[in-house]
C-alpha cells in the first residue's frame, strides 16, 4: 500500500495502480523503456491491473516483459471504469492518456494523465488530477509520493 497525505485531501491509501497500456506504458504497442523496472518496485506495494484493447495485437509480448496478465477491453470506457469500482476507488490510482480513461480516472481515488509519444485527449485533461510528459514521470510519483503531495496540496 502507497499512504499519501495531502494537504487539503484526505490521506489516500492506495492498494491499486490500474494503467492503460497503448499510449500510457507502451506506444505504438511496444512497452516503454524503464516501465519494467518501475513496476517490479510498484508491485511490491500495490497491486497493478493492466487495461487494453490491444490496439497493436502485441500485449502478449507485453504481458511476457511485465510477467503479468492484461485484461482485454471490448467494451471500452465503462469496463475500465468498472475495473475501479470492483476494486474499491478510493484505493485505485489510474494512469491513461486516452478518451476511453475519462470514466476510470474520474472513479479513481487519484489519477494521472500521460502527455507521452501517443498525446493525451482532451477529454482527460480536466479529469486528471495530474499530467506528466511520460510514464515514468507518473511512476515515479507513486514511489516517491512527496512528489504527489508536492504537486497537489492546496
């Protein structure tokens, strides 16, 4: 579990990282350099739940590099934001960049916009809590989360 005490929020104990993977940790369905080793360290303290559609038909390559098993998406927006409900959001961080992360980042306790290689939507943009220029810069929050508190107290 991540703690988080933000001024201004109530203290987040957060139990589940759930991250879309095209544009968010891969792009152009090719996991991102250093995405591994972040989430080998994030594993330790948080459960991580990856959500695809499988744009590019590599997940199971992705899956292999991550050791881990993504959950494909067919129904697109409100089956990733049911991922976040079963799991309890107010324990859930999510990572996405796309239109189809709207409803899973506004369920989310927290929630973090990729402004990476694929761009963001701008549908997401005033949902996210916070935007970051690539996904190890949002990974990187969570396992220095004075960076989180930095960024969002009030």
């Amino acid at each position: 579990m991540i703690q988080i005490n933000i001024p201004g929020y109530e203290t987040i104990e957060i139990k589940h990282l759930v991250t879309d993977v095209n544009g968010t940790i891969a792009v152009a369905g090719m996991l991102t350099h250093g995405v591994r080793e972040r989430f080998n360290r994030l594993h330790e303290m948080v459960d991580i739940h990856m959500l695809t559609a499988d744009t590019h038909g590599r997940q199971a390559e992705i899956d292999r590099l991550l050791n881990m098993k993504a959950k494909i998406i067919t129904a697109g927006a409100t089956e990733k934001a049911s991922v976040v409900w079963e799991l309890g959001k107010e324990n859930v961080i999510a990572i996405g960049n796309g239109a189809n992360d709207v409803l899973m980042c506004q369920e989310a306790a927290l929630s973090i916009g990729v402004l990476g290689e694929e761009g963001i939507a701008s549908a997401l943009l005033p949902v996210v809590d916070v935007v970051v220029r690539d996904i190890n810069h949002g990974l990187d929050m969570l396992l220095f989360p004075d960076r989180l508190k930095a960024t969002l107290r009030k």
